[in-house]
C-alpha cells in the first residue's frame, strides 16, 4: 500500500476514537509501522501509547505540516489498578471528596477516572497522570467525553489532546 492510500485511509477514520494496530489487519506489521510513523510526523494521527492511536478532527490537525512531537508519560504507578479494573476512592485522600457515597466500595476505573476528568481541575491531572498514566486517561477522555461532544478545554490543553 502507498503512502498516499493510507493517508486517505486514515482520513477516513473516525476523529477522536482510539484505534489500535489490530484494527489494520489488512497490512503486514512492518509496513503498517511504516506508514504510521509517516502520518505521524505529517500530523494526520497522534500516537498515545503503544499500539495505539488517534486521529484529530480536520479542523483541529496543525496546518504548518511539521511533525507534532508529544511527550507521553506512560509510566504508572498505580499498575496493580490498571490491572483489576477496580479502585477504593478512600485509598486517593485528594479525590475521596469526589465520592463521599461511597468511599469504602470498590469502584471501577473506568468510572472513577471519569468523575475526576468530569470535575475539570487542574489539580487532579497530575494526579491521574502519575498514578494511571496518560494512556489511560486520554483513552477514557475520548471514549467518554470528546466522542460525546462534552469538551474539557483545561484537560484538553494539560493532555494536549
């Protein structure tokens, strides 16, 4: 595949939605990693972590065609969360306020990421970017928030999203 049919492959796609390498079953993984890391010093998509993606609306995507270079931080600490699914707010004293219900309860990550995005302080991303990384978070933003038209222009410009 050219790079220019790729171009409009990747055009095509949805904006804001995150994709992964196993969307393209289609291209062999040596190409395919290729013509990825050329759309992203073109600036069609933004590359978040590994295997994964996103592409910017039209509107949105920088019109001086350099490469947009973005420092990801992927390194959690909170990896024993990201792997069950589940946090106790009790256990996070600076976002316990949040979810004064229910403390003590189990709550999803999904969920509890969520709340925290939904409050837009600026004080509670650095906070969500040590302890889940920015993968993680960026990835429920646009699944929760941006596909739904809900903007957070505070988390939007600490995540350069």
């Amino acid at each position: 595949m050219k790079q220019s049919e790729f171009d409009k492959k990747i055009l095509q796609l949805k904006p804001y939605r995150v994709y992964k390498y196993s969307d393209f079953n289609d291209l062999e993984r040596g190409s395919f990693s290729v013509l990825l890391n050329r759309a992203e010093k073109k600036g069609l998509i933004i590359k978040i972590g590994k295997g994964s993606f996103y592409r910017r609306h039209k509107n949105d995507m920088p019109c001086f065609g350099g490469r947009v270079v973005l420092e990801r931080k992927n390194m959690p600490s909170g990896k024993y969360e990201l792997r069950r699914g589940k946090v106790k707010a009790i256990n996070y004293p600076i976002v316990a306020n949040l979810f004064w219900s229910n403390k003590h309860q189990e709550i999803p990550l999904d969920n509890f990421i969520s709340r925290i995005i939904d409050e837009d302080a600026i004080c509670y991303f650095g906070f969500l970017q040590k302890k889940f990384g920015d993968r993680k978070v960026i990835d429920i933003y646009l699944k929760n928030f941006k596909s739904k038209g809900k903007l957070k222009e505070l988390f939007e410009e600490f995540f350069y999203v």
